[in-house]
C-alpha cells in the first residue's frame, strides 16, 4: 500500500498500537477520507513493511519514527486478519471518531477468543 500524506492534515490518516499476544505493530484507528481510508487501510491491518524495513517484531516505539521520517510518501507491506471483518470492528470499538485518545485499543487475538484491552497510541 503506498499513501501519500494530506496536504491539509500533515499525516496519513491512521493510528497505531502495538499487538497484546505477538509482537507486531498494527493499525488501530483509520480517519474517513484520508489517506489511510483512501489507501485501502483497516483497523487490525499488521504493518509487516514500513518503507522496505521489514517490521514484523517492532513496537511501536520502532516504528512511528520510521513513518514520521518518510517524508510524503509512505510504502507499507500489511497484513489483514481475515476474521476482522468491517461489521465486526464496528460492533467492538467504542464511540467512532477515530481520533479519540482516550478509549481502549481492541486487539483480536490470532488465536480466536474474546478482545482484550490495550491503550491507544498517538495519530501520525
């Protein structure tokens, strides 16, 4: 997925927080119209490629300064949990405005099973 930063917004339009029961890094919020949503990115997607570095075991102390520093123009490798379907996202995260600081990072494990709680991080 290549997105380029919004002009207006000086981001991407996405969030992350990092996995609860693997390493890895993921997409957590998605701001409507911007370049995350218009790139095709999902709430769960696994950022295993941030600009040709592979990422697969990063946290997010690794990765955010990988993505402030490229620039306009971000290169990601994702990975999509299949069973994180667009219905049921909606159903589990509280409230809607994806840039709410303050609610609860839902993770769904690889595994299967119930969410488990993590707290967000900042936007890029």
């Amino acid at each position: 997925v290549t997105l380029y930063k919004d002009s207006d917004m000086e981001d991407f339009g996405f969030s992350v927080a990092d996995g609860l029961l693997e390493k890895g890094v993921y997409v957590k919020n998605i701001r409507p119209a911007g370049p995350g949503d218009l790139g095709g990115l999902k709430p769960y997607d696994r950022l295993l490629q941030v600009n040709h570095v592979r990422t697969r075991d990063f946290d997010c102390c690794l990765v955010v300064p990988l993505i402030a520093e490229s620039g306009n123009k971000l290169d990601l490798v994702i990975s999509r949990n299949p069973l994180a379907s667009q219905k049921s996202i909606e159903q589990t995260l509280p409230g809607g405005d994806w840039s709410e600081q303050n609610s609860a990072f839902f993770q769904q494990p690889s595994h299967g099973g119930n969410l488990e709680m993590r707290e967000p991080t900042n936007t890029l």
